[in-house]
C-alpha cells in the first residue's frame, strides 16, 4: 500500500490507490489527460471498471505516489 499523502493530506481526498480507475475517468475528466500523458491506454479499457489506480500504476510501471498527485492536481484545476 502506499504512503502518499499529496496536496490533500488531511482532508478527504477524492482519489487514492484503490479508486477504480473507471470510476475515476468517468467523475472526473479531467483525469483523463493525467493517463494520456503517461501512455495508459486506460481510456476505453474493459478491466479499467475493476482495475484500480495502484493495479494500473504497478502494471505501468509508474510511480504511484507521482500519479496520484498528477491526479490530485488535474482534479483541482492545477496541472
């Protein structure tokens, strides 16, 4: 499990390692451009409604406490 604790530590953070990845492109679009960036074909994928973030960054080969923060950013309006 991871340690992040991102910009959100504190309060209740909308994303985390076990947010399904489905989930979280579909409440928040602009999350969408945070996977296109790092090459995650993620968009359209039919495991992307039961694979969840920490799944999809260790498959990656991504840093997930960098991805959740990208995310964090791209759902404040800041990246």
């Amino acid at each position: 499990m991871s340690s992040y604790q991102g910009s959100n530590a504190g309060a209740a953070r909308k994303v985390g390692p076990e947010t399904l990845v489905g989930e979280l492109m579909s409440n928040y679009r602009a999350t969408i451009s945070v996977f296109i960036r790092h090459k995650m074909m993620c968009i359209g994928c039919p495991v992307a409604r039961i694979h969840d973030v920490e799944e999809a960054c260790r498959e990656h080969g991504i840093s997930l406490d960098a991805f959740l923060g990208e995310l964090d950013a791209a759902i404040a309006g800041t990246a």
